[in-house]
C-alpha cells in the first residue's frame, strides 16, 4: 500500500519519527518551564522577608522571652549571660518576640559581656523578619 508515493511502512515511521521529536521537544518545553518557575519560587520566598528596624526594644535570652514578655526590661544581664545557650530575642513594643539568628545571637552576647547594665536591656535592630526569627543586618545595645 501507498500513500502519495511513499510506502506505508515510511510513512508510519515518518509519524512515528515526528511524534517523537515532538514529544522530545515537549518534554524540553516542559523542563524550562520547571525550571523558571522554581526559580521564581525562590527569588519569591526571599521576596517574602520583610525588612524591619526596631528602635529601643527589649532584648531577653529565648528561655525567658515567654515569662518576661510582658515585663522585658526587669529581665536582668546576669540571667540572659546565664541562658546565652537558648540564644536571644527581641520583645517588640506588641509583645512579639522575635527570636535573633546566630549571627544576631553573637553581636548581642558580645556587647552584653562588654557592657555594666544590670537590666533594662534595650537594643536598635535591623534585619529581615522571616517567621518569628530577625535575620539581624545590625544590633546595637543602649
């Protein structure tokens, strides 16, 4: 059998040829198309940390942040030194406690030791707010 000139069996492997290369082609549309739209997930997932500055807020070690809350500026330097493994937070001025990142957690603990306050432990922070963690950019004790 023929179809306009050309055999059955080369024009079934003309199809079959060409379904393949298109598949092979749509698979390859397919993989971009992954591709770009996980990329666009992660630029938007950083996309999503908020920038913030919070000026003269209490700071407090994370194993006291929940019983202090309410009252950060009793909380005392000898107990955050005591409690420095549970790491730091701040206590914003709506109660929220924003624990510090290791980064964050180092520059306080490095500033509370240098420093002679005995409580009322008040920082000026920035950084990134990414869930209840401040990525800290700065810190700088008062």
């Amino acid at each position: 059998m023929e179809v306009a000139g050309v055999g059955l069996r080369q024009y079934v492997g003309a199809i079959v040829a060409r379904s393949a290369f298109q598949l092979k082609f749509e698979t390859g549309d397919i993989v971009r198309i992954v591709t770009s739209l996980l990329a666009f997930g992660l630029l938007a997932t950083s996309a999503l940390a908020e920038t913030k500055t919070f000026t003269d807020v209490s700071v407090v070690d994370v194993a006291c942040s929940k019983k202090v809350a309410a009252n950060a500026d009793s909380h005392t330097r000898d107990c955050a030194l005591k409690c420095k493994e549970s790491g730091f937070a701040v206590v914003t001025a709506d109660n929220q406690v924003l624990k510090l990142d290791a980064d964050g957690n180092a520059k306080v603990l490095q500033q509370l030791k240098a420093s002679d306050k005995a409580d009322h432990l008040r920082v000026n922070v920035s950084g990134d707010v990414e869930g209840d963690t401040l990525k800290v950019t700065s810190i700088k004790l008062l």
